[in-house]
C-alpha cells in the first residue's frame, strides 16, 4: 500500500463521533441527555465536551452477521471480551462487548459496543422459530461498500486516511435506525408475543444501535437531572451502591421511546410502532479481582433476594457494607486490580459489563413484560462458533495490566 495506514485507533474514534451524531439526529432525547450530562459533568468540575466517553450496543439474529460484526469491529481495533448469558433473566440472547484491550487503545478511545445474538433456539413455537430463521437468513445487513472495505482492510492489514472514512460511512449503515418494517403486522405481533426483543431483532433491516452512553462520576446527579428534567428514567441505579472507591459500573437509563414503524401490509397513513431506542449513562470504577467478584456477585445476590419490605436501595447499602471501602484494604484483599504509578497506586477501570444490569438494562425496552427465565443453560461455545472465534476472557486482560511495566517516562 502506498499511504501510509490509520491506526485502528483513529477509525474507532471517527466511528464512535460518527455513530454519536447519527443517534442524537435519530433520537434527540439522546442529544438532550448528553447535554444534561454535561452540564453534571461541568458542575462537577470536569468538562467533558468534545471526549464524552461512551458505549453503544447492538442486537443481531445470526451466526453470520456476528461473525462479519466481529471483523468489522477488529479493524476499529475492537476484540470480543467476555461472555453473558441472559437467558437466566428471561431475555433470549447472549452476548459479547467489543472494545480495544490494551491500554494505549484505552486510554486513545475507550468505545465499546456491548452486541448480543438472539438465540433462536428459545423460541418455543416450531413454525414461528423456523419463520423467523427464514425471515433473518433474506437480509443483509451490511452495504457492499462495507464488506468490500471490510476485504480490503483484512488483505492490506489496514486502511488509508480516505479508506478509513469511506469504511466508517458504510459500516454506520449498519446501525441505522429503519422505520420500514420487513414483516407485516401480524408477523411482528406473533413474534413480539413470543418476546419483545425477538421482534426487535428480527421484524427490521438491520440492528439499529438501540443506545449510547456517555459517562459521568456522579451518576445519582446524572440521574436526579434525568428526573428533573421530566425524562422517564430507570427506577433504580444498576450494579453497586454508591462508595468513597467506586467499583465496576454503575448505570442508569431513560426507558425506551415508543416509536412510528410501516409494517408491510400498511398503506398511505397507517402506521404502527416499536419501542427499541433509549439513552443510558454510565459510571465506571476499579475492576475487579475473580475474589472480588466472586464477593460483589454474592452481596449481590443478597441484595436481590433481600427483604422485599424494605426498598431496594437500603438492601443494597446493607449488603455491601460488607465490601471494604478504602484502597488500602481493598488491595491488601486482593479485590481489585490497581497498577503502580510513579510510587502510587491506582485502580485499573473496569472496562466491561455486568450481566445482571444488563438485564436490568434490557428490561428498559419491555415495558414491564418481564417474563421468567428461561430454562436453557449457557452456551459460550455455541457463542463462539457464531462468531468465528474465542472471546478473551477480561480477568486474564486485568491481570496483564496490573502486572505490566510501570512506563519508564519521566513526569
Ligand atoms: C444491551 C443492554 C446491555 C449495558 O449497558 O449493560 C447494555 C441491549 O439493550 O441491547 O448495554
Ligand atoms: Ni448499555
């Protein structure tokens, strides 16, 4: 190649800025809810315009479209991490996140796109299921502009700086919120009975991006803002109470909006909807060990099954007084990952998700038809065949940070 390659670096920034302002065009609630958050972030002392750190996530219905979403994302430098099942909590899909994995990558641009596969294999109805296969297997859900990039990148090992953008504009195609349905009306009303997300997933032309996410470090202002701006935000924050350390992620959300769809047996002004698309924000703290996760899913677990009298937020505080609240112990421990710094100790960021927020997150999208789970048990390596490759396992990548030469710059 005669010019000289973009670093993957650089393509992922230009896609995340591009995806963003595609999805406050498309939903500008969401353009209202980065503008709240920045103006938290601002009374808090950091400014946040032009670097909102974000997440995004995605929904797909096969095995191809995440095998070719996977090498897509590898040329933004992003790699599948983890694997979550939710099946447990009543939603039909599992799950990986995207996202760079070394620290450079990190610190250059932290986006990470959290992709879920719909597991057909969940739809109790035969005919349905099979019909829902058939309707999935006539799309594509990628422009040949894309995929003939997507081979250009992979044999060249990279893209130019005019590459790079024409690949970022293709791709975004991907995401695209489509108001024209694939199916008629009954065919979405059969399969939304089956679950909510099976229609998402498989009554449209692609995988809209169903959310972005910028961050704060106060994310109970962040979410008392959401309140008082009358936006209809999430009842509880996911994942750990509030602490002097944070730890993980904490995350809340506006409840998805009720939105105008074609089906295709609708003419002229007829119209139905779908609710699919809301805004999140999310906070991130220290990762943690396998010990200190083995501790936050059990205090966790307390939490949830605690005495229903007493409201959620007090189980949770209760249950997590439990989990040492000062770095010092917290690293004498051994519960979470830190890296050494010019003398000092600092807590490495968590990067990735958390299963049963998610789940939390999803149910955002249901308009309380929850159901049970679901009994099927968790399958990585069906997962991994999907995608055409094993997913890395976060602790491992922790552990490689933590263990990592302190940089010899000098200050
Ligand atoms: C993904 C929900 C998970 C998160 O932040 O935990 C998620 C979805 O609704 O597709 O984004
Ligand atoms: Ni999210």
């Amino acid at each position: 190649m005669a010019t000289p390659v973009i670093s993957p670096d650089a393509i992922r920034a230009r896609f995340s800025a591009a995806l963003s302002a595609m999805y406050r065009a498309e939903v500008p609630l969401y353009a209202d809810l980065l503008t709240l958050v920045e103006a938290v972030n601002a009374a808090a002392g950091e400014a946040t315009t032009g670097d909102p750190e974000r997440h995004g996530a995605i929904r797909v219905g096969t095995a191809h479209e995440l095998a070719t979403l996977a090498r897509a994302f590898a040329v933004l430098g992003m790699e599948p991490v983890g694997y979550y099942d939710l099946a447990p909590a009543g939603v039909p899909v599992h799950s990986t996140a995207f996202r760079p994995v070394h620290e450079a990558a990190i610190a250059a641009e932290p986006f990470r796109v959290f992709c879920s596969l719909l597991r057909l294999e969940l739809i109790e109805d035969a005919t349905l299921r099979a019909e829902a296969a058939e309707i999935l297997a006539r799309r594509q859900i990628f422009t040949p502009e894309a995929l003939a990039l997507l081979g250009r990148a992979e044999a060249q090992g990279g893209l130019d700086a005019a590459e790079a953008d024409a690949f970022v504009a293709a791709l975004l195609e991907t995401f695209r919120w489509h108001a024209d349905a694939t199916v008629d009306s009954d065919t979405y009303r059969r399969l939304s009975q089956a679950h909510r997300l099976i229609a998402d997933v498989v009554a449209f032309k692609g995988p809209h991006i169903n959310h972005l996410t910028p961050r704060t470090h106060d994310i109970e202002a962040a979410q008392a803002a959401m309140l008082a701006h009358g936006i209809d935000a999430k009842d509880a924050i996911e994942g750990p109470p509030a602490r002097r350390v944070p730890i993980l992620l904490r995350q809340t959300s506006f409840k998805a909006l009720t939105e105008p769809v074609r089906f295709t047996d609708q003419t002229g002004a007829q119209t139905g909807s779908h609710t699919a698309r809301f805004g999140e924000i999310e906070q991130r703290g220290a990762a943690l060990t396998r010990k200190g996760r083995a501790l936050y899913d059990t205090l966790l677990a307390q939490a949830l099954q605690g005495d229903p009298a007493l409201p959620y937020a007090q189980r949770l505080a209760q249950a997590f007084a439990a989990f040492p609240d000062d770095l010092a112990t917290l690293v004498d421990q051994d519960l979470i990952f830190v890296r050494h710094r010019q003398g000092a100790i600092e807590p490495i960021r968590y990067e990735d998700f958390l299963p049963v927020s998610a789940a939390g997150i999803f149910q955002s999208n249901l308009a309380g038809q929850s159901r049970a789970a679901y009994a099927a048990a968790s399958s990585q390596a069906e997962f991994e065949t999907a995608l055409g490759r094993a997913v890395l396992d976060p602790f491992e990548l922790y552990a490689a940070m933590a263990s990592a030469d302190e940089p010899s710059l000098q200050p």
